[in-house]
C-alpha cells in the first residue's frame, strides 16, 4: 500500500505544489487589502444594490441588508478560482486512476505487479483526499493571515473551520463523481468533459440565483445549492447540504470500486 | 495429456469478445513448464489479448484460464507475484528514472529489487540515472525489460520483447532468456517475427482469427517445412523423379523445386544420377508460416 500511495503522490505533487501557492496568493490577497479600507468598502457595497446581489451570489444567501465586514471578507470562500481550483483539482487527481493510465498505456506496467485494482484506487482516493484536505489548511492559513489587518471585525477561527470542511465536503463529492467516471472510462476527457459542464451549469445557476427566478428553482441540480459560505458565516454550518454531498460521495465510491474491479483494463 | 503439474500455463475453450469483435474464440493453449513458448500470428490474431488475458488484465467472457495451477481473474494478485510481463511498448511514468523505477515497484512489491535491476541495467547498457522521458523506445523497453525480469519470476510473459532492440541487446536479451529457462522458468512470448521465436523458442503456436490453429515443437514444425532444392545434371533431366519433388522450374538441364521432410530419399535417388551440382536450402519457415497465416 506504501508503494501505492507514494506513486499517488508522485502523480499528484506538482499539481498540488503550484495549486498550493496560487491558493494561498488568492486567499490571503482576496483578504488582506480589506483590513484599511473596510468602512470605505463597505459604504460602497451598501450603496450598491447590484454589487449586494453579486456578493449575496457568491456567498450563496440572502444578504437582507445585514452585510458585515467579515461577510464581505468571507466571499473569498466563494470566489470562482477558489472553486474551480478545488473541483478541478478533485477531477485531475481522480482522473489519474484507471482513466489516465489506460489512456497512457501504464496501466500494464502499474497491474503486472503483485497489486489488486481496489488497492490501486484506494491509495488513489486517500492520496487525493490527503491532498485536497493540505490545499483547503494552505487556503485556511493565508485566509487567516490575510485577516490580521481586519482586527476584530476578522472571522473567527472557529467560523473558519466549517467554511473549509463544507468546500473540503464539496471537493470530496466532485472526486467521487470524476472517479466513478474514470473507473468507467478509458480516457481523462471521458471523466474531466461531463463534469466540467456540471461544473459550469453549478456555478451559473449558483450565481444567477439572486437575478433571476427560474435559476433558484433548478438551484438543487447544481452543487452550490449544498455549498453556501455566506449562510454558514451568518448561522453556523447547516448540516443538510454536506450530508447529502456525503451520502452521495459514499455511493459513487461505492459503485466506482465495484465497476474497477469487474472492468477490462485496456 | 500433459500432467496438470507439468503445466505452467492453460487455456480451455477462452471466449474473449469486445463489442461485436470477437478475439479470441474457443482458444486453447498448453504451455509446459520451462519451456521457451511462441505466439506466432499476423496482427490482430488475439497474441496481445491472450496474454492480457493472463495478467488479469481483461476478464474472459467463457472458458478456463490457469497459470502456473491458479485461476488468471480470480487470482491474479498471487499470480502475478511469480509472473514477469514486458508489454509490446513499454509505457513508463515520463518522470522517473530507471533506479526510482526499481525504487517504487520495490516498495510496491514488498522486496529489496535494487540491486538486481542495477546488475541487469548495466547488462543492458542502460543508464540507471536517465530519465525516461529523454529514452528512446528501445532504451524504454529494456526498462520494461528490467523491471519484469528482476524480481526472478516462474513465468516470463512477453508481447513483442525485441522490437525496438539493437542486434547486440538482442543478443543479451536472447542470454538472459536462456538463463531464466535453465532456472526453470518458463517462457511465453508474443511474435510476428519468424527470426526470433526460430532463435528462440522450442514450441510454437500459431493464432489467427482468435484461435489456435496450430501447436507444435518448432522441430517438428521445421520438419513439415519445404526446402527449396536445384538439381543440375550432367545431361538431360531424368524423368522419374522422386515423388515427393515439387518442381517449380525445368529447363534442359536443370530442375528447381520444393521438397518436404527427410531429405535422404532425394540425396539417395541424385547419387543414382549423373548430377553436377545439387543444392538443398534449409526449411523454409517463413512460408511454413505464411502457409498457415494464409
């Protein structure tokens, strides 16, 4: 299993390395330049109804006039590259195991040694699981880092942590989904195509919400429906929406360990 | 009927289709132990798929597959403790080197294979230090080579081990075979080059279409083969002939043609004529073989 997982990691490191310090730039520099100017900010976004919608699309709430310094803040957690860093990075790394190594031609090399298909994919998942959870504690940090100026107006640590676990929830269900698809598939488009599209409608419905009726309807067909930093800033974590992205994650693992195992490797 | 212990690899009436294409159809193969095995067969014959077959790597729609006395699905993981595979083109992770190569798959095999893989780098000529993404296909393949030879196994399976190969690394290649076998390993290789599994093998098998239609020691294989023969005479072409002479061409003097088997009847029957000059070709395999390719 060693072995495993350090091919895993071998596979994964550069990605991580270059995601990790993008991170860290975007979260402490989406934080950091508020502290001095927060009353200004915050005078203008108030006076601004578009721009109070544009926030409350991000955030995932409903502003309701009760925008606050750490609220304004808190939308690094829902900023797109944020997102699409996580997610897409959720997608490489399950892409990797069968789906790339098929479409490489390693896979016979990888499975002429001594190793079984579900160890293969499970020293894949605690891999890319161990690496996400590295790049959400790199965001958390330059996040935390980036609020020192905010004094005590910065959110505290103890609200930090949900906003993390719940994106750290979401990023798990998109692995889930993207290694369901590459244990069907032989290629990284077959895996990366249809969740890309899913990725883009979620954050299109997500950020129409506010502007346009019909987007709250058809918002539970989209993954930002179960991911809202705002309303997790404003009440604390609603457990709801990680468990369903849980529940689901669990049976596409599931499902994914039993089609590798049954699946012609070529 | 070979005894089921003298038997390294078996295949029994295998089904193997993709989609509507059918490659292998009721294929069945018995490879003894420590012997040097050919798959001979044009491409798309199903050489690749039977040997996939045997790695675990695609399941088998119907039949018994065994090697070396397990199943090939259901056992695979044991199996493969004791199996070498070097695939047609060795494909290796583009960041490695041949020493973090023989570093990771120790640790994926659960044993020190270091320093034997260094001892058979440097037999063939390969730099322990070089990145695999800067190796030519040839120097990739004797990675692939390395890495299915070094942890000793019973069974060495080998899909096209030489394309790719200089002369003298197929020279090398062709020794360490013959090491292996004199261990007792057993060796089954993938062909469509007739040189190499005459240089190397002692049974052969020829696929096409996805079955087997032909297994035979390679002797015996080369004893059914024609020989082109030329008989020169001193005068006319004499007319009675031995029956088994298949001429092809005949002029005044000179009769050209193909004969099968145990040459003694025609050298006898042309020490009885006045010949000037008599040449006899050793068999000629490759048309053996496209015989049954045809």
């Amino acid at each position: 299993m060693r072995g495993l997982a350090r091919l895993a990691w071998l596979q994964n490191r550069v990605l991580t390395g270059y995601l990790g310090v993008g991170l860290a730039l975007l979260s402490f520099l989406l934080a950091a330049p508020i502290g001095p100017i927060k009353d200004g900010v915050l005078q203008f976004v108030q006076d601004s109804p578009f721009l109070q919608k544009m926030i409350a699309a991000l955030m995932g709430m409903d502003l309701g006039g009760a925008l606050t310094v750490k609220l304004l803040v808190g939308g690094t957690w829902g900023h797109p590259f944020l997102l699409a860093c996580m997610l897409g990075f959720a997608i490489v790394s399950a892409a990797r195991f069968p789906a790339q190594e098929v479409e490489q031609g390693h896979i016979d090399l990888l499975l002429s040694a001594p190793v079984g298909r579900s160890r293969v994919l499970l020293a894949h998942v605690i891999v890319a699981w161990a690496c996400l959870g590295l790049l959400h504690l790199i965001t958390l940090g330059a996040f935390w880092l980036g609020c020192v100026p905010l004094g005590a107006d910065a959110p505290r640590v103890t609200e930090m942590f949900p906003l993390a676990g719940s994106l750290f929830i979401t990023a798990i269900w998109m692995h889930s989904a993207a290694t369901l698809l590459s244990c069907r598939g032989s290629t990284r488009a077959a895996v990366a195509g249809p969740l890309i599209a899913f990725g883009l409608w979620s954050m299109v419905v997500g950020y129409l919400r506010p502007f346009v009726h019909a987007a709250e309807v058809v918002a539970p067909l989209g993954l930002l429906h179960y991911y809202r930093p705002g309303t997790i800033m404003q009440s604390g974590l609603e457990w709801w929406g990680p468990t369903v992205l849980l529940g689901c994650s669990a049976m596409f693992y599931g499902l994914a360990f039993r089609v590798v195992r049954e699946r012609d490797l070529v | 009927m070979v005894p089921l212990t003298n038997v390294s690899v078996c295949f029994e009436s295998v089904h193997k289709s993709f989609g509507q294409r059918i490659a292998l159809d009721d294929f069945n193969l018995t490879v003894e132990r420590g012997q040097v095995f050919g798959l001979l067969g044009p491409n798309g014959a199903g050489k690749t798929t039977t040997l996939r077959l045997l790695l675990g790597l695609l399941k088998a729609d119907s039949g018994q597959l065994h090697a070396l006395g397990r199943p090939c699905w259901e056992q695979s993981v044991e199996l493969k403790k004791r199996i070498g595979y070097l695939s047609a083109d060795t494909q290796i992770y583009p960041w490695l080197t041949p020493l973090e190569a023989l570093k990771l798959f120790s640790e994926i095999r659960g044993d020190d294979l270091t320093a034997p893989g260094l001892i058979l780098c440097e037999r063939l000529s390969l730099e322990p230090g070089l990145r695999v993404r800067h190796m030519s296909r040839g120097n990739r393949q004797k990675l692939g080579l390395v890495l299915a030879l070094v942890h000793r196994p019973e069974l060495l399976v080998l899909d096209e081990p030489t394309s790719g190969f200089d002369p003298l690394v197929q020279s090398v290649f062709a020794e360490l075979v013959q090491e292996r076998t004199i261990e007792g390993a057993t060796v089954l290789l993938s062909s469509h080059t007739f040189e190499e599994v005459n240089r190397l093998c002692q049974t052969v098998a020829i696929v096409k279409a996805g079955k087997v239609i032909v297994q035979d020691a390679l002797e015996e294989l080369r004893g059914r083969a024609a020989r082109r023969v030329t008989i020169v005479f001193q005068g006319d072409v004499p007319e009675d002939y031995p029956a088994g002479l298949e001429t092809t061409t005949l002029s005044e003097h000179k009769l050209g043609g193909q004969w099968r088997g145990d040459t003694g009847p025609l050298v006898e029957w042309c020490g009885e004529k006045s010949v000037r000059d008599l040449e006899i070709s050793p068999p000629l395999l490759d048309d053996a073989f496209l015989e049954f390719y045809r």
